[in-house]
C-alpha cells in the first residue's frame, strides 16, 4: 500500500506488515514470484482451491495487474481488463519479468497494450515518449502524467516504467513533496486573505551559476573550518533536501551547515536576483534585522509572492546557516533586531538568525 503520507509505504513480510519511508526501500529489478502491489499475475496452479477465484475475470494465462493489498485473508485486489477482484495469496502468482509498479516521481512509457485503455492513444505521449507520473489518485484511471508541458490521466496498465532499475524520481515530483511536506494551514500577520489548502507546482527550472557556486562551497568551507561547534537545525525541508541537491547535480549538502529554503518574492526581484545575486546592499530591515530571509515552510514564503499570469515564483535556495542564533520572541524591539543583525554583520559570532516560531 501506498497512503501519500510521509511513511507512505505498507511493506508485507512473513506475515507482518510495516509502514515505511520512501528513502528506507527500493524497488527490485525484476519482480518476485510472491505477488505485491505493482506485480504482474497470472493465476497459480491450484487456484481453484482457494476462494472464489474461479469467478474472477482472469483465466488461466490471463496476465492481471495487483493494485492492493489490504493484509486480509483475501488481500489481493488484482486489475484485468477493466474489472477488478479480490484473489487470495496461493490463488496467484507474480511473473519473474513483470516491471516494476510506476509510483508518483518516476519516469515511464507507454506500455505495449497501451491502446486498450481508454483514451490512451489520444494522450500526449507516444511510443518511445518518456513522461513523468506527477499524481495517483487510485481512481480508475490512476495515473497523471507530465509530458512536455501536457497533462493526462492514464489507466494503470497503459503505462510502464521507462527503466528497469530503481525508480528515479523527478525534479518536480521532490518539489511538490518538498511544498505537501511544508505546508501550514495557518496565518501570520504578512498573510492577506485565506491560507491556500495546497501548492501546485507547475514548473521547475534550474539556475546553476558556476562562479556563483564556486563562491558558496568557498565560504562554506570557511565556515565549516572557524566553527568549532555548528549546531544542527532540522527545517521542514531537510527529509528530501539532499534528494533535491542531487537531483540538481550539485556537491553533497552538508546538513549540519546547510539547509534548502524558501524565498518567496516578485518575479521581477526573481529576475533581479538570478542576475545579481543576493545584493545586500538591497537587503530590507525585518525582525532579524538587515538580511536575507528565507523560510522553512512553503506556506510562509508565499505570503511575500506576487502573481504574474496566475502564476506565483518561489526560489528554492541552498542556503549556508553555519552557525545559527535562535530567537524566539515573536515580535523583538528596535534594539533587539539590531542585536541580531549585529551578532552575524559586525561581530561574526554567528552566522545566520533562526526566528523560531514553533517553540
């Protein structure tokens, strides 16, 4: 079973059942004989000993698909041309060479039968094409698909895995789990009208500036050898930071100094920023003092967003906090900002500010 949550996996051995993490399984190149979600089946020898699986839509040499598995005593829910039924575990058997189940983030093909399934055909996506599944909403037909820029729902049997290893997830799949992950339903004072239920990710783009890097990971070695004691912090997006950091083909984070964060502004200030970077010369005085701000959550960073054609831009950024001064009053004085800001610009006992706001 696959829930969406946080430890969405409900993994089956020897008659127990765990949930799991994403990052603590892979998948196997080919597919046991034991039937799982995903599996391909065809119906074991002695399957008419068990249950009613003779009343099933599948045949002997009928291939169908395991869609769930419930831990019942009857716990497979297999697909076969459009019906769905219940089969218990000895009425099946998996097909040593059926591929892997497509899950949200991975990339996948057309399948060879793909014709058969609905609308298929008419989708975006043509033999060859490879499009990434964004969404499964367990329906009939399941499966959101990314190609080029289209959207299109696909019945779980048209489609396949495009490779036959561990499943890659993509750059947009970790970014919508980055913005389900963050999300509050909860205002702060920069909050005008209702708290969005969710974020859309509609497109991500990557901006890699070399000198730019090569300036980071230079004073990111600095501040990992002045700093005798760091202190690790643990934002919201730190669960897939190092799978985003990869995925972009950038140096492995270094999670005690480092942290991926959001910066939520106008497109033109996005525009700005790719162009000159960070100016602090245009840095704003806020409740930290005169800095750069980024935020954990999803939620926060849109309050600072503007619109364009529907359509709001947020920087994802890599971000050195080396080591970080808390402050958790949540309105400080004048004065208190200026120490903040000081602590980091003046004297260089910390730097970077945490205003914590959930202690």
């Amino acid at each position: 079973e696959d829930d969406g949550s946080d430890k969405p996996f409900r993994v089956s051995f020897a008659g127990r059942c765990w949930w799991y993490m994403r990052e603590a399984l892979r998948g196997l190149a080919t597919s046991p004989q034991v039937p799982g979600v995903g599996v391909s089946v065809v119906l074991s020898e002695c399957y008419l000993r068990y249950g009613d699986a003779e009343d099933g839509p599948m045949k002997p040499g009928d291939v169908g698909q395991v869609v769930e598995d419930d831990g019942s005593d009857k716990p497979f829910r297999v697909s076969f041309a459009g019906r769905c039924w219940w089969y218990m575990r000895e009425a099946l058997r998996g097909l040593a060479t059926s591929p892997q189940v497509p899950g949200v983030g991975v990339s996948v093909v057309l399948s060879e039968c793909y014709m058969q399934y609905d609308d298929a055909g008419e989708g975006p996506m043509k033999p060859g094409n490879v499009g990434q599944l964004i969404e499964d909403n367990g329906s009939n037909r399941p499966l959101l698909v990314s190609f080029r820029g289209r959207r299109w729902w696909y019945a779980r049997e048209a489609l396949r895995l495009a490779e036959a290893g561990s499943p890659k997830v993509s750059c947009e799949a970790l970014m919508q789990r980055v913005f389900d992950e963050t999300k509050k339903l909860k205002s702060t004072v920069d909050r005008f009208g209702e708290v969005p239920t969710r974020f859309q990710v509609v497109r991500v783009e990557k901006v890699h500036d070399q000198a730019w890097n090569d300036d980071y990971l230079q004073q990111l070695q600095l501040v990992l050898r002045s700093r005798q004691e760091i202190g690790s912090l643990s934002p919201k997006t730190c669960r897939v930071a190092t799978q985003l950091v990869r995925s972009a083909n950038q140096e492995p984070l270094n999670t005690d100094a480092e942290a991926v964060l959001f910066h939520g502004t106008s497109p033109s200030s996005v525009a700005s920023i790719l162009s000159c970077r960070f100016d602090r010369d245009r840095c704003k005085f806020g409740l930290a003092g005169r800095g750069f701000y980024f935020a954990e959550s999803i939620t926060k960073s849109d309050e600072y967003t503007e619109p364009s054609s529907g359509l709001c831009c947020v920087l994802v950024c890599r971000v050195l906090l080396g080591r970080s001064k808390v402050c958790a009053d949540v309105l400080p004085s004048a004065q208190q900002r200026q120490g903040l800001e000081d602590s980091v610009l003046k004297h260089g006992t910390y730097d970077s500010v945490m205003m914590d706001r959930e202690r």
